[in-house]
C-alpha cells in the first residue's frame, strides 16, 4: 500500500502535457482506466459508502487488466440496493475497507486516463475517501461516455444513454447487472464504439473527444492541421481566407495551442465559427515578449481591418476636444490634433463621450458655447446661455476680456492637471439633486463626473508617456529571464529577452542601438495610437517592472485626475492598474537590470 506524493503528482502532469504538446496525444496510444463502483445510495457528501470497485485497464483495443473488490461499507445496505446490485451485508461482512482498497485502486490506475459512465459520480466517491484519509490524488484525466453519448447517439439510435441502452446500441459482449466490473467491461465496450464513431467526425486525440462539441462541424474538425505548422512560443496569428485576405488577428503566449483550440468545442463563439470555416491558412509572427505580442496584434489588425476583429480596426477614428486659440476660444469636437500648441482632451472613442465631456467642462467653466469666430470686440447680442448665467457673453461685449483669459487658462490646468473644478462642481449639483429626491438627475451627473475623471486620467497617462523620448524597462518573464522594452514617444520601438550569460548593461545598449527611429507626434498625440500607448502605461505600471535608462521625466501631476478613480463605482477598475497618488511621481532611472 502506497500513497502518490506531491512530487510524482508534478512529474507526472509534466510529463503528460510534455506529451500532448509534441505528440497530439493520439487516443490508440493512450491507456484508459474504465471504472464502475456500486455504493448504499445518495452521494459521498451525504454519507453514502461503497460496496464495491470494478475497473478495466485498455489501450489500443487491448485489455491490459482487471481490478475487482467487494468493499465493507461499515453500514447497513439498504434493502433495494441489495436487491438492485445483489450485494448484501453478508457478502462484504468480510471485505476490506475504503482505506484499505483505495492505495491499491490507485496504483492499477497511476498514468491512465479514468472513464466512466457518469464519471462525476465514480470519481466523486473515489476522490472524496482519497481526501478523507489523507491520500494524494494524482490529478486524473478524466472521460465521462455519459456525456459523450449525449453527444453523439440520436433517438433513433436508442431512447436514452442509460448504460445498458448503449451497450445494445454498440454490441457489447457483457450485459450490465449493476455489478461494478460487469458494467466496466460494458462502458469498455461502449467507449470504444464512441471513439469509433467520432473518429468518423475527425476526432482522433484525447483534447478532442474531451471537448467533442456537436457545436463545432466536421468541416471545422477538418481543419485543425492548419494549426500543426505553428510553435510553442508567443506571438500573433493571422487566419487568412481564399483570397489571401486577413480574417482574424489574435496573440497567444503559446501560438499553437490556441490556434488548434479553434478546432474544437472550447471556441464557442458562433462567428468564430464561421471565420475558421472561411480560412484557408494560418500565418503567425513569433514574438519575444508578451507585450510586444500585444502591440504587434494592434498594429496587424489597425493594417488588415479584419472582418471578424470587433475592436482596435480603425485606431484613428476617435475625437478629441480642442481648447481653440483665438480670442475668445471655446471648446471645439475636432477628429484630428495638429502641431500648433493648443490643448486637446482625448482621445475619445465615441462622438457621444466626448459631447458628455464638453458638457462637463461647461458646467464648471462658463465659456462661449457657440462656434464659429468672434471679433475682438462683439458685436451681437447675448445668447440664452447668458441669460441664465452660463455664460460669459463675449458676443455682446459684456465680458472681461481679462476675466474670460483667466477663466480659459483654469479649463486648460483643469486638462493637463487638477480637475478639483469639475468634481466640486458635479458632486455640488449631484447632492442638491439627491437632497430633493431627483435621484435619476443626480445619477446623470454621477456618471457624466466618472466619465470626466476617467477620460481626463486617461489623457494624462497617455501624455505623460509620449513625452519621454525614450524610456528603457525590464521585467522577468515567466522564464525568468529580463524582457525589455525599448519606447520612444509612447511607440514601442524594441523588445528583447536578455540570453543567459550576456552582460545585461551591453546587451541593453545594443538594443536600444537597434530600435526604431521615432518622431514625436503632434501636440500631446503619441508616435503611436492611444491603444498601444495605454498597454506600454499598464505594463510600466504593472509589478516587477524596473526602469533602466529615461531620456527625460515621466511624471503625472500631484493632483492629476488618477487620484479620483478610486473614488466612483462607475470606474472599471480592472481595466486599470492606476496607483493612487499621494505625492508627484517622479521615477529616476535603474542604470542596469539584475542578470
């Protein structure tokens, strides 16, 4: 009698999924452990024991052994399980217990694939009494022919999946009795007939028939060799059609699992299945790091707009809103920035978030609404907007010239830095409305505040990223070794993985030798689109990140717009990993990476 340590259990997954990653695991090669227990009735929680354990060893169609025991439960059976499965107290007075025949069982199954009808039941039993006393359970793979057959036999093949139906469906040469290697040596004979008919459908290996999906055609099935030729490593895919045309564009860490997970049932989405039944290749492009896996699926998909890509196909179709330069400028909804020293807010994804923004921004700085140009000196008459006090009325000349400048350069600190202004004022509006019960009025101005926290927070990271001309950082990869990025202007201009044994110093010059040349972009825009910027400022900010040379500072204000993100619901947290900031951040360069 022996127990599995923590140990074997380790090796053993490691070497199994070793396996199925350079072999495909083809089912004629495995070895199936097929077990049936008889027990009192009810479940394992509700303190029901079994009675008895049958197990059939198979591989290839050949059975390599039985295991049989009767087990003394250490209760009364009940009278219609006896009478149902034919054991009684008698037969089991005698037979060893659960903690006696489980180290045994274990044994004859060690590195098989466990098969059952109704596996969630038998394995349930069998792994509840391995914890109750203490013995290690070797992390089975597990089959269950109940719910294969659900899969695969129609009413017209039987009129239910019940065991016995199945075993006449398949031509078993044993009939289930309820008797636990009887009804083994039955499911035996039942999975082989399953593997026979979804071997027709193109299942051939053991992920496959684990995630046989009616769901997935066979045509579909068909094409999992487009997946063979990709390695193991991370990069982007590109599904390419009849016409060469790009489909889809996705990254993985491990390209080629994922992309044969196109194949079978855990790819769920029905216009993914509609993708794979249109490609014709699989193009890939191996990367070193993944965040520059991330980026280069950014910039694939922004170059091929692939029909079936939902997000990130047109990267410069956003808004941004302009604090004009003109005598009495306004806030002015503009598609592009240029390079002539105004201040921008954005940029905005919708029409309609920037419009709640300018809103905002109005509500707490009563400039001119209207467009268009004013003279020096106005000459028209006061809006409605000035009537109620909105607005400074520069038209009808009724404004302090130096007042509206005043007033104008508060909106653009309100942009580059603190945004107490907009929150003071919102959350003043948004407790009157509350206090006088007009709770959906007060909950627009609560959404319109985050909307302006979160848009203005967002600018002022992207901002402060594209103004360093260039920014070194390094952080372990899940191989241990340093992967490093090399940005210039909010562009990612190179990734390596220093080599084990390199000088890191040396090896860290000779990459930012190599890295591409950037410009930086107009006015606040990054060299890059606001995407890509937005992932290097996540990964920067993300644990374990060390910086290692800074060409200028990075630096967000002390009272910059991320200090409020904490404080509303409304703000996705998990879409940021934004540190509150107590204090300027200011990040002084690591001039070398630990090797």
């Amino acid at each position: 009698m022996s127990a599995t340590t923590g140990e074997d259990v380790r090796a053993t997954r490691w070497e199994t999924q070793r396996g199925f990653d350079e072999l495909g695991r083809p089912l004629r090669d495995l070895t199936f452990c097929v077990v049936d227990l008889e027990t009192t009735g009810g479940s394992a929680a509700g303190g029901s024991m079994i009675t008895e354990i049958g197990a059939v060893k198979v591989r290839g169609g050949e059975v390599l052994g039985e295991f049989q025991t009767l087990v003394n439960p250490h209760t009364a059976i009940p009278p219609f399980i006896a009478v149902l499965t034919g054991i009684t107290d008698s037969m089991v007075a005698r037979a060893p217990s659960i903690e006696a025949v489980l180290p045994d069982f274990l044994d004859f199954a060690r590195g098989c694939v466990l098969v059952a009808h109704n596996a969630p039941f038998d394995v349930g039993f069998l792994r509840h009494f391995a914890e109750q006393h203490a013995y290690a359970w070797p992390r089975f793979e597990v089959v269950d022919t109940a719910l294969l057959a659900r899969r695969v036999i129609t009413r017209d093949d039987a009129p239910n999946c019940k065991l016995s139906s199945l075993a006449r469906v398949f031509g078993s040469a044993t009939t289930p009795d309820h008797r636990a290697l009887t009804d083994a040596r039955a499911t035996v004979d039942v999975l082989h007939g399953l593997i026979g008919r979804l071997g027709g459908l193109g299942v051939h290996t053991l992920e496959e028939l684990q995630s046989f999906s009616t769901r997935v055609s066979t045509a579909q099935r068909r094409k999992r060799h487009l997946a063979e030729a990709l390695p193991h490593a991370p990069g982007v895919y590109l599904f390419r059609g009849p016409k060469e045309e790009v489909l889809y564009v996705g990254t993985s860490g491990d390209l080629r699992t994922r992309v044969r997970s196109y194949f079978t049932a855990s790819e769920t989405r029905s216009r993914m299945g509609e993708m794979v039944g249109l490609a014709e290749r699989v193009d890939y492009v191996t990367c070193t790091t993944a965040l520059e896996a991330e980026i280069r699926e950014l910039r694939l998909i922004a170059e091929h707009t692939p029909r079936y890509n939902r997000r990130s196909r047109r990267p410069h179709r956003v808004h941004w809103l302009k604090v004009t330069q003109e005598p009495w400028p306004r806030l002015s909804l503009v598609r592009a920035v240029r390079d002539d020293d105004a201040t921008y807010l954005g940029p905005f994804r919708s029409r309609r978030t920037a419009e709640t923004v300018r809103t905002a921004l109005h509500e707490t700085f009563p400039i001119r609404q209207c467009s268009g140009r004013l003279p020096a000196v106005g000459r028209g008459s006061a809006c409605a907007l000035a009537e109620m006090g909105r607005c400074l009325s520069p038209c009808d000349s009724s404004a302090d010239a130096d007042a509206y400048a005043a007033l104008v350069t508060e909106l653009r600190t309100c942009v580059t830095g603190s945004i107490d202004p907009v929150v003071a004022t919102l959350t003043t509006r948004m407790s009157a409305l509350a206090a006088d019960e007009r709770y959906e009025e007060a909950a627009l101005q609560r959404d319109r505040l985050a909307t302006v926290v979160r848009s203005v927070a967002r600018y002022q990271r992207l901002r402060a990223v594209a103004a360093c001309p260039e920014l070194v950082a390094a952080r372990r990869e899940r191989d241990g070794r340093w992967g490093v990025h090399v940005v210039r202007h909010g562009r990612l201009a190179a990734a390596g993985v220093i080599p084990a044994g390199a000088h890191a110093g040396d090896w860290v010059q000779g990459l930012q030798a190599s890295a591409e040349t950037v410009l930086p972009g107009p006015g606040p825009l990054p060299a890059a689109t606001a995407e890509e910027t937005a992932l290097i400022a996540r990964w920067l900010e993300s644990d374990g990140v060390r910086l290692v040379h800074l060409d200028g500072a990075w630096t967000w204000p002390l009272d910059g717009a991320a200090r409020h993100l904490a404080q509303h619901d409304a703000v996705d947290a998990s879409k940021r990993s934004v540190v509150p900031f107590d204090e300027r951040r200011s990040l002084a360069p690591v001039h070398q990476p630990a090797r």
